[in-house]
C-alpha cells in the first residue's frame, strides 16, 4: 500500500502514515489514524506522518497512545469542530493547527 489509488490515478487517498514498529499502514481519516495508535507504548515507536491537510467533519479523539507526530508542513483546520485529546502522550511537530481544539 502506498495511500495513493491502486489504479495509478496519481491521487492520494490516504491522511496520514502510520509507522508502528518499522511496518507502515495508511488511513484516510484524521481519527483512522488515532485509534490506530491508541494502544501503542513507547517501544511501539508509534508515529504519525500527516500527508495532505486536514479539514475536520466530526471531532477528532485521541482516547491514548504513546506516538510522535508530524504534519510534515500541512494544517489541520478543526473549523466548528475539536481536536480532543483525552490521553496518551503526543509529540506533534512541524505544522499548524487552526480552529477549535
């Protein structure tokens, strides 16, 4: 898998990469890619690559996990919604977060 369509179209489907001990899988929502992590621990080596912006249609939970992640220069415009974060550990890096959260 690649997070862009299978039939070479060149169009990205996938939100983010999720790496969880060295195996990479994608996810085309913002909160996909959360509950993918939620259960990891530190020695999951758990991280999150933002591929494309995000805008929010629905809040975006993080219920835990212990993860890194990077917007990689992308935004996550929350709009009328909110990034809530209600465990876990998170090292967000490079990018912007607008809206509510």
């Amino acid at each position: 898998a690649t997070g862009y369509c299978a039939n070479g179209c060149g169009t990205r489907l996938a939100v983010a990469m999720i790496e969880k001990n060295g195996k990479a899988s994608y996810s085309r929502s913002l909160a996909g890619a959360f509950e993918e992590v939620k259960d990891c621990v530190a020695t999951d080596y758990a991280r999150i690559n933002l591929l494309q912006d995000v805008t929010l249609t629905a809040d975006a939970i993080v219920e835990g996990g212990v993860f890194d992640m990077d917007l990689l220069g992308k935004t996550i415009d929350a709009g009328n919604y909110e990034l809530i974060i209600e465990g876990g550990k998170i090292q967000m890096e490079d990018g912007t977060i607008t809206g509510l959260f």
